[in-house]
C-alpha cells in the first residue's frame, strides 16, 4: 500500500539539510535527492557520458568522475546551460527515488516517506509529492550562511541564491514552514511537532492539501 510523500524543500543556506537530519533520527525515511544526483552521474552511466557530450570533457576530474565544482561554476553563470544539465539529471534523479520510495513501501506499507528535494519547486518533482515542507530562513541569513559556508563573495553567493525560486515564494506554496532563523533547539522543536502530526496524518489518512 503507498503511503504519502512529503516533499521537504528549502533555499540554499536556509537549513534544509539539518532539518532533514533531524527527520531521520526521528525514524523518518528520508529519499535523499542529492543521494540521487550523484549516483546517476557515476562513472561509466550513462547521464555522466550526456553531461560530457553537453559541456565538454573539462567538467571531468582527472580519475574521470564528474567535477561538480566545475560544473556548477559553468551552469550557475548560464541559465541555459543550467536547464541542459536539469533536463539530463532530473529524470533520473526522479526514477531512482521512485524505486526507493517503492522498495520501501513493500516492507513498510502506507508510511510517510519524505523526499528530500532541493530544487523541489523549481523542477518536476513537485508532481508527485502529497504535502510540501519548506524550510525557511530570512535572504540575509541565506547570504551570510552561503558566504560563510562556502567561502564565498557577496557577489558569487547572491548568484547561486538567484538561480533558485526566492525562498519567500516557496514559503508562499508550502503546507508547513520550519522557521530555521533562531536556535537549533527552536527548529528541533518545531520538526519533533511536525512529524507528530504527519505520523498521525498517516494513520488516520488524512493530509492536508498543499
């Protein structure tokens, strides 16, 4: 029996991935989109050998492996080449978190399962999910957190928080908001209530709609 897939989604630097953690030592399962874009460009696959044929043979390391650095530095300074790369990442990304999501539901039929999406907005994804968490924090925290974790310019920080949705517009479309501006102990909170009531959503087979 399928159960319900909550999409979790957020901006660059507003706290996605440690929210995501904190779901998983709650016992949720989590489908890790990122898991998914690195696997389907391994080397040898066949999304490695169309990200080659797109952008050449110097977005390669020198074992081989994709260059996701270099890559990126490409994409995120041409919108068209961006959506290249997304039309041969997506759908593979898409299908392998299917089969997961599948293979999961056989051992634990009707519970939640949450997809972890970047880009869950901005892309296709958003089709299959039930509910949509976004996890929010202010454009000026966004900024300081990316300059600071990425040793970033203003200027190169402010580029990559452009190319996605402005987090204020998904917050605009989400069924739950986790605000990720204060304490740690203050998100872990608000995802120990989130859970809880998505467990209890499950149960009873009730969602809310998006």
């Amino acid at each position: 029996m399928k159960g319900k897939i909550i999409g979790l989604t957020g901006g660059i630097g507003t706290g996605k991935s440690t929210v995501s953690q904190m779901l998983r030592d709650l016992g949720a399962f989590v489908v890790d989109a990122d898991v998914w874009a690195r696997r389907v460009v391994e080397p040898g696959s066949e999304g490695l050998r169309e990200i080659v044929a797109a952008f050449g043979e110097g977005v390669l390391q020198p074992d081989g492996s994709l260059d996701r650095k270099k890559l990126g530095a490409v994409v995120f300074q041409d919108e068209e080449k961006r959506l290249t790369l997304n039309r041969i990442v997506h759908p593979r990304v898409q299908q392998g978190m299917w089969q997961e999501t599948m293979d999961y539901w056989r051992e634990h039929p009707g519970e939640p399962v949450v997809w972890d999406v970047p880009l869950l907005l901005e892309g296709t994804a958003k089709r299959f999910v039930d509910e949509i968490v976004v996890v929010y924090a202010s454009p000026a925290t966004q900024l300081r957190r990316v300059m600071e974790r990425d040793g970033l310019t203003e200027e190169e920080a402010m580029r990559r928080i452009r190319a996605q949705m402005p987090i204020d517009e998904k917050r605009a479309v989400a069924t739950y908001v986790i605000e990720n501006d204060g304490s740690l102990e203050s998100t872990r909170e608000q995802v120990q209530a989130l859970w809880q009531k998505l467990r209890a959503a499950s149960r009873s087979g009730r969602f809310s709609s998006p």
